[in-house]
C-alpha cells in the first residue's frame, strides 16, 4: 500500500482547519483507517460520534451511518466522501414495504439492525448492530412478539441463540451472502488448525462451520486473544487490516466469494470513498448528510435506547 504523504499532509490539515474528526469503520480501505482519528464497527462509532465536541463528522462507511451520525449529533455537520457509498442491505427493505409489513402484524415489538435507511429506524422500537443484538433481543419480555429486520442471517443466528421466533424481514447482504461454502470447506481442509471466524449475516451453512460468530469487533478480539497462528476469517476483507496490525506475527486467510478468480471478499460501497474524496470533502465541507427533522424525531428514540443497553 503506497500512501501519497501530500495527501496525507493536506487532510490532516484541513481537518485541523475545519474542527473535523474522521470516523473510518473497519472496512474501509487500509489508508484510510490508518489516517482516521477512530476505528470501529457500527456500534463503537455510534457510541463516539455522539460524544465528540468537534464541528464536523467525517464518516468513512457508507450512508446510513453518515444518517445515525446525524441523527445523534444534528446540531454537527456529518460528511460521507462518497454520496454514492450506500448498503445492499439497507437497500433490501424500503422503508414503504417496511412500514406496511409492520402495520400487518400489530403488537409486535420492531427490532432494526443498525444497517437501515434513518426511514426505517423511524417505524422501529429499538435499533441493534451485530455486536448487541443477542443482548437487546434478551432484555425484550420474554413473551414479546418480535419483528426482526432486514436481515435474515443475523436474524436466524440470533433466533437459534436466544430460543426466540423473531418474524424476520427477508433480506441480506450482498457481500456476506456471496461467501463460498466449498472454497471455505476447501480451506478448513488445508489449514485445519486455523479457527475460522464468521460474520452473523452469513449464511447458516457457514456459520456452523465457525469456530466464533461476532461482530467484526468481536472477531478482532477473538484473534487478539487466542494462541493460534492463523485464521481463516469471513467476512468483507477490510477487517484483515486491523487484524494484522494488531495481531504482528499471525496470519489471516480471507475466505473467499463463489466468483471464481476472486481471492477475497470486497463491499464494494464500502470501497467507494477514497483519500481524494476524503479530502474534498473537507476541503469542501460536502457532501453533507440530511435528515428530515420529523424523522430524526423518531429515529433517535431507537438508537438511543439501544445505545443504553450497551
């Protein structure tokens, strides 16, 4: 990875100019988490942006975390490099055909995972990501009727955990649905003493192969701490950067997507934002975020009470 130390030189700062922070979630490309002032997953940069006393938000993910950012800081300017950086997931439930399903099965008690429109976090109760998900769903009564959306996966993992028969939206992510169960397979065979560390929005299949289930910041802590020497890990390949960095000396297998020829498993929104954009955005304090007022008034009911059971 070659980094232009102009660029570089010239980010940092306009961020200093612009009382900026720079948000980067674990994955997005290598340089920049490297320049970011915060790295984490959904739930870590929730929890930071809402504490940080800096005029404007950077955030290096994709549009829906750019909307919680808002969300929770409206009084700030929230920036995303790329307007165009959005989620196939977030993408799978509008927010109309959410909104009916819901009006369809009355006294049900609406879990969002956080990888929503800020549209759809409106029609919901309280708000998960991968990392609190199992926590959330048990602190809700035992008896209560759940709606679980818009993924399926995480839905079902988190169902076959928790005993509960949440009524699930059926979508997915694009990147964690195309994993390879054979070429995963293949790989356990070939490196049998690498735990294989699995994403909760992959299909069941590969997730009775794992040796950990979690979020990505699960899956980080797990390699910190375990003696192996290798892992194979599935899910999208941005994580392998922290992973090396944080773990010198061991080495992490990206488990490969069906598509013959490919190594690794790119999102490829994630992937839009850049160095470039990253500084034009700060150079041009645009693309800013938006939210309707109305439905931030509702939005951040959920997220809120989420970020209190964490």
């Amino acid at each position: 990875m070659v980094v232009d130390n102009s660029l570089r030189d010239e980010i940092l700062r306009l961020k200093k100019e612009r009382d900026a922070v720079i948000l980067a979630h674990y994955y997005q490309k290598g340089e920049i988490q490297d320049i970011a002032d915060f790295i984490g997953d959904s739930l870590a940069l929730a929890q930071i942006a809402r504490k940080l006393p800096n005029k404007v938000i950077v955030l290096c993910g994709v549009h829906f975390m750019g909307e919680t950012a808002k969300i929770l800081c409206p009084d700030k300017t929230v920036l995303v490099p790329d307007p165009e950086a959005g989620c196939s997931l977030a993408d799978s439930c509008p927010a109309d055909e959410f909104e009916a399903f819901v009006k369809a099965h009355p006294g049900y008690t609406v879990v969002s995972y956080v990888n929503t429109s800020a549209a759809v976090k409106a029609l919901t109760d309280v708000v998960v990501t991968s990392s609190n998900a199992r926590k959330v769903v048990d602190s809700l009564p035992a008896d209560a009727r759940i709606i679980f959306g818009p993924d399926r996966n995480l839905g079902n993992y988190i169902n076959s955990v928790t005993g509960r028969q949440m009524l699930l939206w059926d979508g997915a992510c694009h990147v964690h649905e195309q994993f390879s169960l054979e070429k995963l397979m293949e790989l356990k065979r070939r490196y049998p003493d690498a735990p294989v560390l699995v994403h909760p929005e992959c299909k069941k299949p590969i997730q009775l192969l794992a040796d950990k289930v979690g979020s990505t910041k699960a899956l980080l802590e797990y390699a910190k701490a375990s003696d192996a020497a290798r892992f194979i890990v599935v899910t999208e390949s941005g994580i392998l950067h922290q992973m090396r960095k944080e773990c010198p000396g061991k080495e992490f297998i990206p488990a490969p997507p069906d598509e013959a020829g490919c190594a690794c498993n790119d999102c490829s929104f994630m992937k839009l934002n850049t160095m470039e954009k990253l500084r034009n955005c700060l150079r041009d304090l645009a693309p800013a975020i938006e939210v309707d007022p109305d439905i931030a008034a509702r939005a951040v009911r959920p997220i809120e009470r989420m970020l209190s059971l964490s």
